[in-house]
C-alpha cells in the first residue's frame, strides 16, 4: 500500500500558495484495509476515509466510465491494481494532476508542472467531456489563477456546449462552482470565458443577455470587479452583478439555479434601488427615509450596508453617497422606536410618529454633515 499527496495541495504548493487541504490517494489497498488502520469511511459514491489523527481525506485509487449524461452518470472502480497514473487519469486538467510521494517526488505524468510555468489550462486527456461540470471549473480556475486556456481545451469545451452536454447540469453543482467562482480575485474573468464558449447563454441566459448590451454589461463587469477588489460577500458581489437586470430576470436565474435565499433577496434589492442609493446625493430627507424603509434597513442594517456596497461597486466617486447613507441610517436608527409606541395611540399612529422622528433625525444629520 502507498500514499500519494494529490490534486490542489500539490498545484498550491508549485505556484507558492498556501495549502489549504491536503487530499490523498492510497494505492493498492482495499477498503477493510484502510478501516483496519483506523480511518473513517466517509464516501458516498467511492471509497473515501478520514486519517485517524489528521482528518485528511484518503481516497483508494480508482478509475471512472460515463454511463449516462449529466453529472451523476459514472460508474467508478476501485481495486489494488488500480496505478496512481490510471487515476490522475481521470482528474480534469493538467495541473491538478500531479502527485507527490512520500519521501517528496513529484509523479506528473501528463505535464502539469510545465503547464504551471506556462501559466495554461490544459485538460489530461479525452474523458474531460464526459463531465460537464468540468466547463464551469476551467472558468472557475482562469478567474482565480489569471492562466490562459490552451487552444485545444477551449475547442472542447465548446464542442461540449453544442452537444448538449451542459443542459444535463444539475441546479446545485452549477450554483457551487458559478458561487465558488464569484468569489475569486477576478470574477468577470470567469463570466467572460463561459460566453465565449456558449456556456453562459445556457446556464446563465439572463446574464448572456445583459452582457449583449455593450454597455451594460461593461457596467456589470465594472461593478463585480469593484466588489471582487473591496473582498466584498458572496450576496453582495452576486447583488453587484444582477443589479442591472429586471427583478423577473432575477427570478428566473435564482429559480433555475436553486440560489440561495439571501444571494436572491440582496440581489432583488439591488435590482430595485441601486439607482436610488448611486444618487444618494441627490436625495433629500424624505426620499432617503423612503429608501431605507423600503430596504427594510431598520430591522436588517448590516443587509443595508452590503446592498449599499452593491450598489455603488463600480461607481466613480462614491465617498459622498456612501458617507450620507451611513449617516442617514444611523440617524434613523437611533430613535426610540419603542418609546415613540407607548406615546402613540394604534397602530397608524405609531407608524406615523416613528416615520416622523426618523425623518427629523435624517434632516439633522444630513445639515450637520453639510
């Protein structure tokens, strides 16, 4: 039986980042084997452990065959005979195929040490097509890497596309990587390699629209790489990029992809007032107590702030609009709500005294800042 080091720990550790995870492969050993030594069987689909002291995964070597479309269409093997070669067969690209052994030596067998020199996306070999999800993941691995894809691997990822092959996505995965890939250093580079290769007009065809209209769609790449630059959430980026399209778009693409309940709320918000807080400047009291009512800022402030966020990524000059929201819902959040109910009298009322305190306060604020 021996171990290998494999997939990201190695890539990392070649391109002198920090390894987060560490994943093993274990050669010519059997289940029982492993659960003898103490790990933990943990896999669903294949045989996966957790080391007893460590907890890192340790999956047995194993070779696929695609059976049906779609993700879930393999069939794995697991066995002693299977080599460490035959299952970095199996991995996606190059650079992500490449093992390290116990006493420290490298096992790359299909070039992935020269392909991270060569800063390129290349794939291992023809059974990249059979897994869709591998497209999202090449774009996912550009935004984060800033590599270039090989000519060859670009042409089969389109050949995919046009087979068909991505309609066979499920929700969830493309959600994980699309999610995964909006938080990387430079998300619109993702975006722009899933429309060149037609991927984005069928997972995303609310997005593939916005990005037709030259203009908008350069506003929505400015927007999400501002928010990309400002380390902003997950919520706040998806809100800066879906800020442009008609909340019914929003809809559709959180239906289709099962998003999440807080991405699609910010993002509605956004789509809703993000003209509003760019122009925040131009608003007087009442309109700025109409926005942060509306934005449900009172009872949920920290959702205000990453909706603000979203809403002037991207923006020029954004200090002033910023500086009077702050203001605005700190004024407007510092009256006593409950003292103002016990005062009035029915519901009405006490609707109606506390919009008045928040909009004296607001009027306050925005004189004593001017």
């Amino acid at each position: 039986m021996k171990t290998y080091t494999v997939g990201g720990a190695v890539r990392d550790e070649l391109l002198g980042l920090p390894v987060k995870d560490r994943d093993h492969v274990v050669v010519g050993a059997r289940p029982e084997d492993l659960v003898r030594l103490g790990f933990k069987p943990v896999g669903k689909d294949f045989p996966v452990f957790l080391h007893p002291v460590t907890h890192e995964e340790y999956a047995l070597a194993r070779t696929e065959r695609k059976v049906a479309r779609g993700y879930h269409g393999f069939e794995f093997h697991t066995a002693p005979d299977v080599t460490l070669e035959q299952d970095l067969a199996r991995r996606d690209l190059t650079i992500n195929a490449i093992a390290r052994d116990e006493a420290g030596r490298l096992i790359d067998p299909f070039g992935g040490a020269g392909d991270i020199k060569a800063r390129v996306l290349r794939h291992v070999g023809p059974a990249f097509a059979e897994d869709p999800v591998r497209i999202l993941r090449v774009a996912r691995f550009a935004a984060r890497f800033g590599f270039t894809i090989a000519p060859e691997t670009f042409e089969l990822m389109q050949r995919m596309v046009a087979n068909g092959e991505v309609d066979a996505l499920v929700a969830e995965r493309v959600w994980q990587e699309f999610s995964r890939g909006l938080m990387e250093d430079n998300p619109s580079r993702m975006l722009e390699i899933l429309r060149e290769c037609g991927a984005l007009a069928r997972i995303a065809p609310e997005l593939d629209a916005l990005f037709e209209r030259e203009d908008a769609g350069a506003a929505a790449r400015a927007a999400l790489k501002a928010a990309a630059r400002a380390g902003a959430s997950l919520e706040a980026r998806f809100a800066a990029l879906a800020r442009a399209l008609d909340p019914l778009a929003v809809e559709a693409f959180c239906a289709r992809l099962r998003v999440p309940a807080a991405c699609r709320e910010l993002a509605l918000l956004a789509t809703r007032h993000a003209n509003a807080i760019a122009d925040a400047g131009e608003l007087d009291a009442q309109a700025l107590l109409v926005l942060l009512d509306a934005a449900d800022a009172w009872r949920r402030p920290e959702r205000f702030l990453e909706l603000a966020a979203a809403a002037l990524a991207g923006e020029p000059d954004v200090s002033e609009a910023w500086a009077l929201l702050e203001r605005a819902l700190g004024a407007g959040a510092a009256v006593d709500a409950g003292a103002i109910a016990k005062a009035a009298a029915g519901a009405a009322g006490i609707r109606s005294a506390i919009g008045a305190a928040r909009l004296e306060a607001i009027r306050r604020a925005i004189e004593d800042g001017d």
